[in-house]
C-alpha cells in the first residue's frame, strides 16, 4: 500500500497546473521539435534531435512523478481544519525565536510545497517535527546544526 503524501489544496492545485501545462504545452511543442531534428537527416550527429530526446524524457519523468504525487495525495484544508489551536498539518505558526528575539512565521505544508521564501516549511522538517502537537504559549525545542533552538509559540492559525 503506498502512503497517501499530505498536500494542502493550493499545493494540490499548483502540481495539477504543472501537470496540465507539461500534458497540452510542453509535451505537444517537444514532439513537433523531434519531428523537426528528424528531417535534418542523420540523426547520429543530430544535436537537435539528441537534445529535444532528452528533453522529452524529462518531460515524460516528470509528468509520471506529478500524476503518482496527484493520485497519493491527501488533500487537507486548512481553513477546515478544528484542531483546538493545536499546530497540525496545514496550520500557520507565528513564532518567537527565544535567545534572537525575531518573530517568524511559518505554514506546514508537505513536501512537494515548501518553500522558505514564501514562509512554507515542509511537514517533515525538524522545526515542523518539533511543532506538531503543541499549542499557542508552549516552547518547541529544535535541533538545528548550530545546536538546540528554543521556539516560543505565539499564535496558530488555520487559514
């Protein structure tokens, strides 16, 4: 059985619009740029047809892996979500780093959505790890490469 891969529903939306735009755009314009390097003639020496070759197999790639994260995905909600303030998957957490003073706020998406410049860390990440199951006002303890980082949490939102 293979395990259903927590998504929130824009992370969902975001894959399946990277999978339409490889189905109808990329993966057309691909076949028509080998049937071009084809008639160049040999396609031993055919830097064009080896390349738009390549290409198309990390088209190919790229669509089974999107189409296998879609069908394994559990799509969660979070503005649905009645955790009772509880930091679960999906939730948004403000935080205060203890010992440096600087307030932070994060999302726990999954995986396939994180992204720290847009403030969304991945479920599996030791600072979502060290979030999940705790409450506004309680202190997350995580283990960061320069040592242990205190987290007080300040507010969690499902949004």
């Amino acid at each position: 059985m293979i395990a259903k891969t927590p998504l929130t529903v824009k992370g969902a939306e975001l894959l399946r619009a990277e999978l339409h735009e490889l189905k109808t755009v990329q993966r057309p314009a691909i076949i028509t740029a080998i049937a071009e390097a084809r008639s160049h003639g040999d396609l031993s020496e055919n830097a064009e047809y080896s390349a738009a070759k390549e290409r198309q197999s990390f088209i190919e790639g790229r669509i089974a892996e999107l189409e296998s994260k879609v069908s394994n995905a559990q799509i969660i909600d979070p503005s649905t979500i009645d955790a009772d303030g509880r930091c679960v998957f999906g939730a948004t957490v403000e935080l205060d780093d203890v010992a440096g003073g600087t307030k932070v706020t994060y999302q726990i998406v999954g995986d396939d959505e994180a992204d720290i410049k847009k403030c969304k860390i991945s479920i599996s990440s030791p600072i979502a790890r060290a979030l999940i199951g705790k409450y506004a006002g309680d202190v997350a303890e995580v283990q960061a490469p320069g040592g242990v980082r205190e987290y007080e949490i300040i507010d969690v939102r499902y949004v």
